[in-house]
C-alpha cells in the first residue's frame, strides 16, 4: 500500500474483523473518505483484505489488525471505531492519542461520547448512523466494488460457498452438494470456494456432487482473483459468510441461506438480483451445530430460489 506522507494528517479507522465485515463498512469507508480528502487513509484490520482495497478505493494504507486491538500507531489526527460496541476497540483507539475519535458511547468507557449503540440495526447502516451522528454523510447502498478485471475461469460460473466462519451458519454440507449436482445436471459448469481452511469441506462437497476434481477451487484463489471470479458468475449459492457480501458487492445474482441471524441485520439490500432465504428462527450464530433455523431450509426451496432468479439474468 502506499507510505505515509508526514506532511498529511491521518485517518485512521478500525475494523479488525473479516471479508464480510469489511465489506458491509465499505459505506462507511467511502463517507469517510470524502469526509477527509487531504488526509492519508489508514485502515487497521487484517492483512489478507489488502487485497480487495483497490476495489473499494480510497484507502492509502492497510495496518495489520486483527480484533479490537491494541492497534500500533500514534497519534492520528482523527481515529474512527468501525470495529464494535466497544469497549476494548474504544480504549485500542483511545491509546493512539488521536486528535478526535468517532465512536458509540459505552457506559464502561467514561467520557465516550457519540451515539447508542442499537443492535436492531442492520450492519451497514449502523456505521453510516454513526458518522451521520458526527455531521458526515453517509449512504448504506455506496456498496458497489469498482472492476475486478478478468475472471481467472472462463466466467458464467455457479459458485457454491459451502463454508462458514462458525458451525451455526453453515448448511449442512450434502445439501450444498445436491444442489450443486443438480445444477451441473442442468449444463452449468459449478466450482465449489473456499479458503484454504474449508479445502477438505469444499472437496467432501464436490466428491458428494460428482463434480470434477478440478471444480474444487478452495484454497487455489487469492482474494483479488476470488472477487474476478465472483463478478463474472452466473450465480452464488452460500450461507450468511463473507461470499454473500462479496456476491452483492459484486452485483452478482445470489442465494443466500440465513440461519441464526436475520437477513434484515446482515442481508442484501432490497431489489437487488438476490434471494435471502431465513426460515424466521435466531440462534447463537458462534454455536458449533447448524442452528435450527438454517436446518429448516431445504434443498427444493434453494433450487426454487434459482429459478426464480432466471429473470435477472441467471442461466
């Protein structure tokens, strides 16, 4: 990424969390980055997202952070907690020294001062409230990625994303299987995602389906060439993780399957080419079991989903 100019003040924002999560900030980042022009864009959160910055554009620097902190850097001239309630991401960044800090208020942190914290709000609009809260527009639908250039396959994919962060959103890895059959049974050509830690659920998957070995693409892409080849598919089937952000960001026609958490806090926007499927159940979204509701969906209701989507543009 590129260096720090000394002779510009810093912008510094947490977001120590996952593809998902950086992708539903993406608002947030954009507002901030009009807010401040002249200043050098640090974004503290993982690594392994440098990669997708380009997409999101604005940021000039990506400092390794994972979690609510600490978060090594001194002094910038304005910090922002896009990270959580706090409190530990709100004293991370009140170590920094910064000049001003955005953040919700939290009773444990005396002296926050900003908004409550409302945890009946979806993700992307709690972080344009925030900012809104501090006389900076925002908008929750500037999610859009910029060109992720050519697709590393010959485009026209179904995406199967069988994996999850936790158990308790993950469907069950034979239905992800049978509809991914059924769909190559139709002529679509389907490869299965994932990182290099759902290699062998991503293999299980596409040996259950009968798909080529070669379909199994988990731990083969990096994160620039997994948004390519997402913008150039057909279509993504998934679960309530990181590739269903990456689907819509991408404005790509997606099914996603929603278990423990309610789509009306994580989903899609409205009228966009997507299908939230949630059988209405919450749960525990960290448990180490498919949560109950996410059980409740079968494979015909996920095949029918596809079929309704062949209107926006699904083959």
């Amino acid at each position: 990424m590129a260096v720090e100019d000394p002779q510009r003040p810093v912008l510094l924002a947490l977001r120590g969390l996952g593809l998902g999560d950086l992708l539903a900030s993406v608002p947030a980042l954009r507002a901030l980055r009009r807010a401040y022009p002249g200043h050098h864009f640090v974004l503290a959160a993982p690594a392994y997202l440098g990669g997708l910055l380009p997409l999101i554009g604005g940021i000039d620097e990506v400092l390794d952070v994972s979690g609510p902190g600490p978060v090594p850097y001194e002094s910038p001239d304005v910090a922002v907690n896009l990270h959580g309630s706090g409190p530990e991401s709100i004293q991370a960044l009140r170590r920094t020294r910064p000049g001003r800090l955005l953040t919700h208020t939290h009773h444990l942190v005396p002296g926050s001062d900003g908004p409550s914290w409302e945890p009946e709000t979806h993700e992307r609009q709690r972080w344009c409230s925030l900012l809104e809260w501090y006389g900076i527009p925002a908008d929750s639908r500037d999610l859009a990625l910029g060109d992720a250039g050519p697709s590393p396959l010959a485009g026209g994919e179904v995406i199967i994303h069988p994996g999850a962060a936790f158990r308790a959103r993950q469907w069950p890895p034979d239905r992800f299987a049978q509809v991914a059959a059924e769909l190559a049974a139709q002529g679509r050509r389907v490869v299965v995602t994932g990182g290099v830690t759902e290699i062998a659920l991503a293999r299980h998957v596409a040996q259950l389906a009968g798909l080529p070995e070669e379909s199994v693409l988990a731990g083969r892409t990096n994160l620039a060439e997994l948004a390519a080849l997402t913008a150039h598919a057909a279509l993504v089937v998934c679960g309530d993780t990181g590739m269903s952000h990456l689907a819509v960001a991408a404005g790509t026609p997606s099914v996603i399957l929603y278990g423990p958490v309610p789509p009306a806090l994580w989903g899609p926007p409205p009228g966009g080419p997507h299908i939230a499927l949630w059988a209405g159940r919450r749960g525990d979204p960290h448990g180490d079991r498919p949560s109950e509701g996410l059980l409740e969906i079968g494979v015909p209701e996920v095949l029918d989903a596809v079929r309704r989507l062949r209107g926006v543009g699904v083959r």
